[in-house]
C-alpha cells in the first residue's frame, strides 16, 4: 500500500490499474543511506503519469522491459561522493 500511495502522490499513477505480486527483500542504497523495499507489480491498466510535485520528482516517463534487458542500455556511473554502480541510459535519460 505504502509504495502505490507514494506512486499516486509523485507521479499521479491510479493504483487501481496496478496489480501487485510481491516484495523483494530489502536493498541498501549506499549512495543515500537508505533501505529500501522493491515492490514487484504489473501495471495492467496504464494511465497517464507525469510529476506532481516538482519537489519530489524531477521526470517521469515509462521505459519497456526490453530497454532495461538489453545490454547495450547498460551502463556504470559515478556519483559525485565517489560511489560506482550500476546505470541504464534510456531515452536520453541516465
């Protein structure tokens, strides 16, 4: 509930058309500090999205699966504190 309610608030999403399948465990964002739990959903029944609060979300845009699988898309980037991770660049965005 929490994560389509934060989608609802940042992006406008209608929870009504997402279906959920569960969480994943939780991951450490070394960059932030933060904890993080990935939610797995299928957005079954799309409808329009876009920023809400420019305070909260710069950009949103949909990518399809296949962009983010294919390997070409994928990247490593440096933080500004020096951290190295994983990237995709898609549709112009990093």
């Amino acid at each position: 509930r929490a994560a389509l309610r934060e989608a609802e608030e940042e992006t406008g999403l209608d929870p009504a058309g997402v279906q959920l399948f569960g969480v994943l465990p939780k991951l450490y964002i070394p960059v932030s500090g933060f904890v993080v739990t990935p939610v797995l959903a299928w957005w079954r029944e799309p409808t329009p999205v876009g920023v809400v609060d420019p305070a909260e979300t710069a950009r949103v845009f949909t990518v399809p699966v296949a962009d983010l699988t294919d390997p070409a898309n994928r990247v490593t980037t440096i933080h500004p504190s020096g951290h190295r991770g994983p990237a995709f660049l898609v549709e112009s965005a990093l």
